[in-house]
C-alpha cells in the first residue's frame, strides 16, 4: 500500500512538467452545504479523467471548475471545495493533519455510485521542518493575486517531503494502534457533516465496533462519540463566527439533523446556547 502511494508520488516530482494548473480553494464565500471543510491544508492531485468541484473564485462568486490528468488543488486550512464525484477519475488527497500526514486514492467510473477503488495510507506527520514553512506558504500564496511560478516550485517542494516521509524511517516509531487511532480522527474530521457512527467507521476501517471503542480509550483516553462530538462542536464554533448561517443550518452542516438536539448538546458542552456564542 504504501509503494502505491511512493509510485504515484515519485512520478509526479521526476516529471514536473506535467503540472498543468494549480488551483487554490478560498474561505471568504459561505460554504455549499456538504463541502469539506477541515482546520488543516489539503492537496488534491488529478491523475486520470475529469475531477469537477465547486470553489471559491477570485472575485469571490461560487464557481464550477474542471480539474483534468496534471491539475492540483490546494486547500489551506478551513478553506472549502465540493467535489460533485459524477466523472470518471482517479484523485490522489494528501491530508496534513497536526500529527499524521494521510494519503487517499479514489478512483470512480462515469455514472455509477461509489468508487471503484480507494486505497488509504498514513504516516506520522513531521513538524518543526521545512514542511511547516511550505505549507504555510502555500496557504498564504492562496490569498495572492500572483501564484506563478512560485506556486510549482513550492508545490514540488511540498511532495518531495512528503515522498520523504514514506520512504525514510522516522525518528518515532508510532505503534500500530497509535498509527490506526490518528488515521480515524484525520477520517472523522473530514466526514463529521456526514451521518457517522461508531458502526460505519469500524466497516470503513476493517475492524470491529469493540475494537475501535478500545482504540479511543486506549489512544484518545475518551469514548468515540465524545470525539465525533467534540469535531462536530467545534465546527459548529467557527460556523457561528465565521458565517452569517441561521442554527438549523449550522446544526445540519455539523452533522445534526435535530436543530434542538444541537442546541441543547451545545449548551451543554460550553455553557452558552449557539446564538449567546456568536454575539459574544
């Protein structure tokens, strides 16, 4: 699994000439609903057919762009894109999270449900490094009018680290289970809007229910469901913050389908109700 994602990688930086646009996702327009929207930078590389999403224009209008074999897309921290999944593709994300730097590769077939292929990898992230620097210019150069060249020479730079990561031993060796754990939170952050439990996420992991509780309080020293909470939660804090968005629809962009049951969570965890929070 890993030699899948090296290959992918290795092909990439001996040909940079083969990047063709690199697009950057924004933060200033409302999210569509059922967006992704993380707090860590996201890269997401076209290696077959046609990848369609919907993102933030530099005039700051909702767009429908086209990624093709060559393109990238760049998300920097809580910024969005919505990915429509209708065209045959294949899109290999690099997710770079606090602690683990995760690696998916889906492949899907023109008009069908689901993908055909999706193939999964993490490592333990790096910090303190150069990585650091890159992402963060990167992220910075999003909100830049002028991105050439320097946005192919930061984005090679950024999968040079991350081919690195791969293939040398770390300083660290994670457990296993420390390895699994950090790679379901990294899953969970991405798919906290959707309707997840503690039973879909053992499936999409291969392991059972029981097991994936004993991760949790064994790694994370707390109960699954106080995990999805907490993501959810605090998603729902920068919602109130960040976006003009009525309760109903920041509880349905969280992951509740109960405005009141949100509420009454939310008053619950942080002592204010949602509408006392943002007009803090």
């Amino acid at each position: 699994m890993k030699q899948t994602f090296t290959d992918l990688l290795d092909n990439v930086i001996s040909d940079s000439s083969a990047f063709n646009t690199i697009w950057f996702a924004g933060d200033d327009v409302p999210p569509p609903e059922a967006s992704y929207q993380v707090n860590f930078p996201r890269l997401e590389l076209v290696f077959n057919g046609q990848y369609e999403n919907l993102l933030e224009s530099p005039q700051h209008q909702i767009e429908n762009i086209l990624l093709r074999p060559g393109d990238a897309l760049f998300i920097p921290p809580n910024a969005w894109n919505k990915p429509s999944w209708d065209k045959e593709c294949s899109v290999l994300s690099l997710l770079f999270g606090k602690s683990q730097l995760g690696f998916s590769l889906v492949s899907k077939h023109d008009n069908e449900e689901g993908f055909y292929d999706v193939v999964k990898y993490s490592v333990p992230q790096r910090t303190g490094r150069a990585i650091d620097h890159i992402l963060t210019a990167l992220s910075t150069l999003a909100y830049e009018k002028q991105k050439q060249p320097a946005d192919k020479f930061l984005l090679l730079a950024l999968l040079s680290y991350c081919k690195d990561m791969l293939t040398l031993p770390t300083e660290d060796t994670s457990r296993r289970g420390e390895d699994m754990f950090k790679g379901i939170c990294i899953y969970v952050q991405e798919n906290f809007h959707r309707n997840i439990n503690r039973n879909t996420v053992a499936a999409r992991f291969n392991i059972s229910p029981n097991h994936l509780s004993r991760l949790f309080r064994q790694e994370g020293h707390m109960r699954f469901a106080d995990y999805i909470s907490w993501v959810r939660l605090e998603r729902a804090k920068f919602m109130l913050k960040r976006y003009n968005f009525r309760l109903e629809e920041v509880a349905q962009r969280c992951g509740y389908h109960d405005p009141n049951y949100f509420c009454r969570v939310f008053k619950r965890k942080t002592g204010k109700t949602p509408t006392e929070y943002r007009s803090r």
